[in-house]
C-alpha cells in the first residue's frame, strides 16, 4: 500500500436510531480529480436467502434480495453524488462466497439457479468459493455459472419425483469466480478453469487504474465439505497463497488488491452496537493476514471482504481494512478509497460500513422480485404440501445455555433411527452434526387451534440433501467420536439410541470434556469392544465438523432417502398413526463431577 497523501478523505462511521449503521460523508474535503474513487459492495454466506425476512437490534425487517438490489442501488448512488466523475464502473460488486448450499427451498429446490440468476441482474462482477459451493462438487457449480441444463443423467427430482429443475430457465453467470488455492492433486491447476485473481480497471477524470482481486478458502473448510467432493483437491496455505500472487500482481503494475477470502473474522458487539464503526477484530482472517504481514511486509493488500463465520467484521490489521457482513442477506459491505494514478494505489487504507438490508422505506427492485415469485411458484407445490403437525408453534435449532442436546436435535436422529429400521437395516444408534441443523422447525398455526408442518418446514431444517449410511463401528470408536465433540467445543453430535455422562478433564491438552459413562436405551450395556450399527450422514462418514472417528467404520448399507427425504418421511408417518409431533429434551447427555474417564 502507498504512503498516505498530505490531502486525504477522512471516512468515518457513526451509528443513528432510526439508520443503524449509516454512512457518513467525507468532512469537508474535496476529493482530488487526479485520484480515481472506488466503492466495493460486497455480500457473503447468502445460502439461497431470496426473500428471508430478518430483524435487525432494533427490531426493524431486513433481508431479501429484491430489497438488498435497492439498497445497492442507494449505496451506489449516494457514492456517484459523492464523486462527480465517477461512474457505476467505479463502483464494483462481488461476493466472498456460500452463496449457494444449505438454502431454503425457495432456492435450494431449484438447485439455487434463482440465486445465480440474480446474482446476475445485480451485475456481481467477481466472487470466489465458499465451502458450499462444494455441496454437489465443483463440477455442478460450474454449470449452474453457465447457465447450462442439468445433465440428463442426473435427474434433480423432489422426494415426490417431480423434476422442476430441468424446466427452469437458466442463465449464464458474468461474474469471474476466483479461486487461488484451491488445486487439482493431480494437475496442480485450479479446478473448472476458475483463476487465481482477476484484475479491474476503474478510471475517473481521464485518469486509469487497476485493481487486483485474490479469491481464497480457509483451509479449515475441508472438515465441513464432503470428502468424496474434494477428495482430488488440495487447499493451499492461505497467507502463502495472498503473498504469492500480490506479489505477481505487483509485477504486472497492480498494487491495489482486494482479498475475496471465506474465512471467518469478527468485531466484537453487535452491527449497532459501538464498535460499529470498526476498530478491534479477531479471528481466522485476521490470523492469515498477520502472517502475510510477517512473510511480506510490503504485500500491498488494501481490503479483505470475509466470510464463512457469518458474523459482523469491520477492523484493520496493518493497512488492510477486514470486512464481513453477517450472512443471509441480512447486511453488506460498502467500502471506499481512492487509488492514486501515480502509485497504482490506495491513498490510505480504504473505509467502510456494514450497512442493514433495510426494507422499511425501501423499494423492492421489482425485477428481483419477479424472479423470486417465479420461483416460489415453481416449488409451491411441495413446499406447501402438509406432512403432520406439532404440538407447538415452533421447536428452535439452538438451545439456551451450554446445552448441545436439542428437542429438535432429538427429533432429528429418532427419526433416522426409527425410518432405518422400518427399513429392515436393524441399526443400533443414530447421530447427526448439529451444524447440519440450519432452521427451527416452524410451523403455521390453523384457525382450529393445529399447528401444520409442511414439506418446505421440514425441508429448512435440514435442506443438504445427505446421503445417510448405515456404518459399523466398534464401541470404543463411538467413545472417541463423542470425545471429539469437546476437543474445539464448536461442533456437537445429536445421539439417539443410546445416553452418556461426560466430565471436565483437566490438565488435558486435547479435550475439554471426556465421556465418563454411555448406557443404551434398550437396557444393555454398553461395549467398548463391540460393533455397533450406526445410521450417519455421509458428511460425517468422511470425518466431517473434525469427527475423524467416524472415518474407522464400515459402511454396510444406505438408506432408501436422503437426510431430508427421511425427516419428511417420518413426519408422514407419525401424522398416519395419528400422532401429534412434540419432541422432548430428555438429557441424552448429562454433565456430571470428573470420573473414572472410559478409554476407547
């Protein structure tokens, strides 16, 4: 990054009532002609959220994609009044990944196609992969960016054999996706033709500059994509990867570089709270770029935009402004500088917002929202079909307190066990990765007091689609995938068929909690010499959330449907014996005083 100019904008960030996090103007000082303005609009972790409705500290809607092209628009706008010979070409829109993958049916029905589409309308110029993007492997991805109709062999039917992908009206991404660590085991090439970087050009007053923009994925990601996916791919040190080709960049004259990184980072507070305008943050992205900064003191790298930990991020590490805007269409980034003519670039470390997708006073852009009612049409039938009810409104993902089990973590993995056995697989335990848990189970309450589920309710909590696998596994190697849990305490498993106690072990570098006791809930008692069968989703089988425990088992059998075929199937089956749907938190896993420790 260039020395900072004698004569420079001073951004600023301030919060108001009615405006959360607002932008403020420069204070006073014109801007000289002879530098050349840019705006970076920027999203990551949509999921397939088109038309999800959020509320913000305050309580006011935000989210949806018609409304986020509005306040785009508005951003854009108030930075063209700002800058006077600036154009919309000076104002450039990208993504830091997960745009697609774990969405509600709205998207995810239609292979996120409608997602892709209006990531197109909203003329998104560049954005790089996010561990989602993995979801049906590289190769499906990049045909949806194309805009090309599924294959004829892989027929993407609904669980009630419709085929509404194959009619859907495709259309071709612009966007450059940028990937550069993210290689081909065999080749050492970047899969599917994507580039490690792309550059820009942006002018203002006859004057011309470039722009470098790097795609990166944390490393960590390959322990929540399914193996099978990435099983020819190697993901290459993140900070290793930036200071390589920052420095190929700076070699063909571009010194103004953006990082489109999906890796986590935080500011500590909420987006309204006081550290809004930026200041202290943390976390994976943070860690990368230090370590550019100590292998590459002059790396030139002015703005990350992060992802994957879909929390808010407004900070500096160095000269670099860090970045992250929530997820889910909930709030975007708007950063600006101005890169000099004279140095290729950034006249001081560019600033930025983390803006509210509003939707009070705001107008929808009514072609997004055509494409987002053409799709709720397209899958309407399924999704608004009723499979049972509940006998609450809503039973939440999450739980309060340091309380892993869930009512509707329970409901899940009993499900699986029950509809593996109607199958004849005779399996003893069931477990599921919390992480593969995205929505409460919602329900809409009738005028005669039920609470229906329908199909799209079901489908939200757990929309990936996964294979699930009967597996056999020893006992012991059971107790090491429960240990596990505790090792990060960031991942949890859902257990049914079987309870245990775990206790504090202290002086242990690797777990925090170790499990002291399991029983099953057939009355036998647990062996840690025997094998089990256990129903788990393929994502776990390949040593998914860091259960590398599950990677020992052999696989014996599948079941009949996906993960998400299996809940609705039971839902189904529980409404057609007459029984209401009331999951029950009945402490599968107990904390207790430090005990004898089993030893797998």
């Amino acid at each position: 990054m260039g020395k900072i100019s004698k004569v420079f904008l001073a951004f600023a960030m301030t919060i108001s009532l009615s405006m959360p996090l607002a932008w403020v103007s420069p204070t006073g000082v014109q801007a000289k002609e002879t530098n050349v303005p840019v705006q970076l609009l920027g999203i990551n972790d949509l999921h397939g959220n088109l038309d999800t409705v959020y509320k913000d500290s305050r309580g006011n809607p935000i989210g949806g994609m018609d409304y986020m092209a509005a306040n785009f628009n508005r951003a854009e706008s108030d930075f063209l009044a700002e800058y006077p010979s600036a154009t919309d070409k000076n104002s450039i829109r990208a993504e830091a990944g997960d745009m697609v993958g774990a969405s509600p049916a709205v998207s995810g029905l239609l292979q996120d196609e409608p997602t892709m589409k209006i990531l197109s309308f909203m003329k998104f110029e560049v954005g790089t992969l996010g561990n989602h993007e993995f979801d049906e492997g590289l190769p499906e991805f990049k045909r949806i960016l194309d805009g090309k109709k599924p294959d004829p062999k892989n027929k993407f039917q609904t669980s009630d054999g419709r085929d509404i992908v194959s009619t859907y009206p495709q259309v071709k991404s612009k966007m450059d996706i940028v990937a550069a660590n993210v290689v081909d085991k065999r080749t050492g090439q970047i899969p599917e033709g994507f580039s490690p970087y792309v550059i820009k050009t942006v002018k203002s007053g006859g004057q011309r500059v470039k722009i470098g923009f790097i795609g990166l994925l944390t490393t960590k990601a390959t322990t929540v994509i399914l193996h099978s996916q990435i099983v020819n791919l190697n993901f290459l040190d993140e900070a290793d990867t930036i200071v390589k080709y920052a420095k190929e960049l700076r070699s063909k004259g571009v010194h103004a570089i953006v990082i489109l990184d999906h890796t986590g980072a935080s500011t500590p507070g909420s987006p309204a709270g006081p550290e809004a305008s930026g200041g202290t943050v943390s976390g994976d992205a943070v860690d990368v770029m230090n370590k550019v900064y100590r292998e590459d003191p002059n790396n030139s790298v002015d703005v990350v935009l992060g992802g994957h930990s879909h929390q808010f991020a407004n900070g500096t590490v160095g000269r670099t402004r860090i970045v992250q805007a929530l997820s889910f269409s909930r709030a975007f980034d708007d950063v600006r500088g101005e890169i000099s003519p004279k140095t290729d670039d950034f006249v001081s470390t560019p600033s930025a917002t983390i803006k509210y997708n509003e939707r009070n006073g705001v107008t929808p852009v009514k072609q997004i929202t055509h494409i987002i009612t053409d799709a709720e049409k397209r899958v309407a039938p399924i999704v608004n079909s009723v499979i049972g009810y509940a006998r609450n409104p809503v039973y939440p993902r999450y739980a309060d307190g340091y309380k892993p089990e869930t009512a509707l973590g329970d409901l899940i993995v009993d499900a699986q066990l029950y509809e593996a056995n109607k199958e004849g697989k005779n399996v003893d335990f069931a477990m599921t990765n919390q992480g593969g848990i995205r929505s409460d189970l919602n329900t809409t309450p009738t005028q005669d007091g039920k609470n229906e589920i329908t199909w799209g309710d079901a489908q939200a909590v757990q929309p990936f689609g996964n294979f699930l696998q009967v597996v056999e596994m020893n006992g012991s190697d059971i107790v090491e995938a429960l240990n596990q849990q505790y090792d990060d305490d960031s991942y949890y498993l859902q257990v049914s068929g079987l309870n245990y106690q775990y206790a504090p072990s202290p002086g242990d570098p690797t777990y925090k909690y170790k499990v002291v006791n399991i029983a099953t809930n057939n009355g036998q008692p647990f062996d840690l010499n025997k094998t089990y069968r256990v129903v788990i989703n393929d994502f776990l089988y390949g040593g998914g959330d860091g259960f590398a425990a599950f990677t020992k088992g052999h696989m014996v059998d599948t079941l009949n449907g996906l993960d998400t075929d299996e809940f609705v199937q039971y839902i189904k089956d529980q409404n057609a014996e007459g029984k209401v749907i009331d999951p029950q938190t009945d402490n599968r896993r107990v904390l207790v005083d430090s005990q004898t420790f089993l030893n797998p």
